[in-house]
C-alpha cells in the first residue's frame, strides 16, 4: 500500500524533476518568488560560468558572503547576498583573472543587483580566484573591504533610485525597476555598451563609486582638486590606476569625448562635495549618512542603530577577509 501511495504522490507532483539538464533555475518563478527574467539572468550567469557546482565557490568568497550576510542581519537592512568565484578562462583579460601577489588586494571585481517581488535587494558579488602560491600575508584588509563596500554602495544607489521612483509613482520597487528598463535607463544585455555607460541611473552610480574610489586613495580635498583641474592625459593615466574594475577607464579613456563622460565628471565632485557635507572619509559615517546611501524607509531608519558600512574597523576588515 505504501509503495502504491508512492507512486501515486510522484504521479501528482506538479514539479518536474531536477537533472542535469533541467537546474532549480531553469523554472519560471511564481508570484511569490523570483521574477521569471531575474531567474532566467541568474541562470545564465551561472551556466556560463560554469558555477552550478557549489565546488567552484571558494573559501575566501564563501566567507566573504558569510561576513557580508551576517553584518546586513546584524543593522537588518534587507538584503541577500550571493557571492560567486569567477573561472579565470571567463575573464578577457589575464592581467585580471587572479588575485596575485603583485596584486594582492582585487577581489571582488564586479557586483550586481536585482529586487525580489518582496522589494528586497538581492546582490551578486562577482570575486576572481587566488593563484597557487598566493601570500595571503599581502593583503590590506582595509583596502579590500573599501572596494567591496564601494561597489556595493554602487548598488544601493540603484536601490534608492527604485525608492524615490516607487515612492512618486506609488507602486512597487520591483515595478519602479521594470518601469525603468521599460523606459531604456536600464537596457539590455544586447545592447551598445554606451547606452549602458550613457544611462543617466548607471552615471549617478558610477559618480558615487568613483568619487569614492579617489576619496579613499587621496582624501576628499586634493579628490577634489584632481577632478576639477586634471588634464585628460592625466584623468586617464588615474582612471586605470585607481578602479580595478576598469569601468572608469572606460569613460575616460574609451569615450574620453562623450558627453556621458563629462556628466560624469560632474557627479563625480557633486558626490566628493556631498561626502565633505556629510563628512564622510572625515569621520565615521552617520546614522543620516547611511540613511541616504543605503535608503531604507524613515520608519527602519528610527528603529535601527546603523553601523558604518565602511568596515572601518580592523577586526571587521579581517573577518571579510580571512583565508583568502
């Protein structure tokens, strides 16, 4: 009777079963899960890069991930994290595609984000391997958690952007985020690679991401002082110097004379003045301050005691870190 009940459940079960060829990510997301197009971009970053197999995910990413998880649940600002440990066969350019001891410190190279029906940010954390005889004893702690936590203000600048758009339209984040690719700010995958650069949402990104990068290598006065007077043969030589991820490069020296680029520069210093208003890389980040790089709700905001999400101190920088 039992194997009959048996058989009989497998025979009513709605779900197909998981194969080789048929992963959890190849179904379509109901109404309570992932949206079906954010499923489908998970899935193809994953079987592209061949990380299906938890195996390909280090030591280091899988505590950084941890580290990260545990410090959102910590100020419970709502956000998931997947880390993933890139194949360094799918990275261009080999300069790029280990973390080496004459480049100790790149690690997490890109970052990117999408929002749950719930309204909920998910990031993904995209971090380069270690090559074999790598010396973890290379690694500045600070320097690495600095860029991690840059590139993930980068997203939550996205986020607020979804915010101030879903609190206007009175809709949802989900829906303020469709609404912009609808409108062309947020295009496609197929699209020309200026259309992406050029989107006036990924300019105010970029803006904050680089105006942090030169905050933290050079302070806010002399950052400010080198935007605004630098030569173009000078702001390139910087931009290939100070982002790791290449992305400022791109703008200055890939479309050095597009007008995207010179928008840039202006929310470059909008953001190094906002910093100095705030005093931010002057001293530890506010309460008010992270209200408005993170953007959560008023109400959140009165509720929680938020941390510096700078990773200011020394035992934080090294618990993101360690065994890499």
């Amino acid at each position: 009777m039992r194997n009959i009940n048996s058989q009989k459940a497998k025979r009513d079960q709605p779900y197909l079963p998981a194969t080789s060829k048929l992963l959890f990510l190849d179904r379509e997301g109901n109404e309570n899960e992932l949206e079906p197009k954010y499923l489908k971009k998970l899935k193809n970053y994953f079987k592209n890069m061949t990380m299906i197999d938890p195996a390909s995910q280090t030591d280091a990413t899988k505590k950084m991930a941890a580290s990260l998880r545990s410090f959102f649940q910590e100020q419970r600002i709502p956000v998931s994290v997947i880390a993933i440990s890139i194949d360094p066969d799918d990275i261009g350019d080999p300069t790029k595609a280990l973390q080496t001891n004459s480049n100790p410190n790149q690690f997490v190279v890109s970052a990117q984000a999408g929002v749950l029906p719930s309204g909920r940010l998910q990031l993904i954390l995209l971090a380069v391997q270690s090559e074999e005889d790598f010396d973890s004893n290379l690694v500045s702690p600070q320097i690495v958690a600095d860029e991690i936590s840059t590139k993930i203000r980068h997203e939550f600048v996205h986020s607020k952007q979804y915010d101030s758009l879903a609190r206007a339209k009175g809709i949802s984040r989900l829906a303020a985020k469709n609404q912009y690719e609808e409108w062309g700010l947020i295009p496609l995958e197929s699209a020309p690679r200026q259309e992406y650069l050029g989107s006036h949402i990924e300019i105010d990104a970029f803006g904050h991401e680089f105006a942090e990068l030169l905050a933290q290598k050079y302070g806010l006065r002399k950052a400010d002082q080198i935007v605004a007077s630098a030569d173009q043969a000078e702001i390139k030589k910087l931009a290939q110097d100070i982002d790791t991820s290449g992305n400022l490069a791109e703008y200055y020296v890939d479309y050095s004379d597009e007008k995207f680029t010179r928008k840039l520069q202006k929310k470059i210093r909008k953001y190094l003045k906002l910093f100095r208003a705030n005093q931010i890389y002057d001293d530890k980040l506010s309460e008010a301050v992270v209200k408005r790089l993170i953007s959560i709700s008023d109400k959140q905001i009165k509720n929680k005691n938020l941390k510096n999400l700078q990773f200011s101190s020394k035992k934080k920088a090294k618990d993101l870190v360690r065994n890499i």
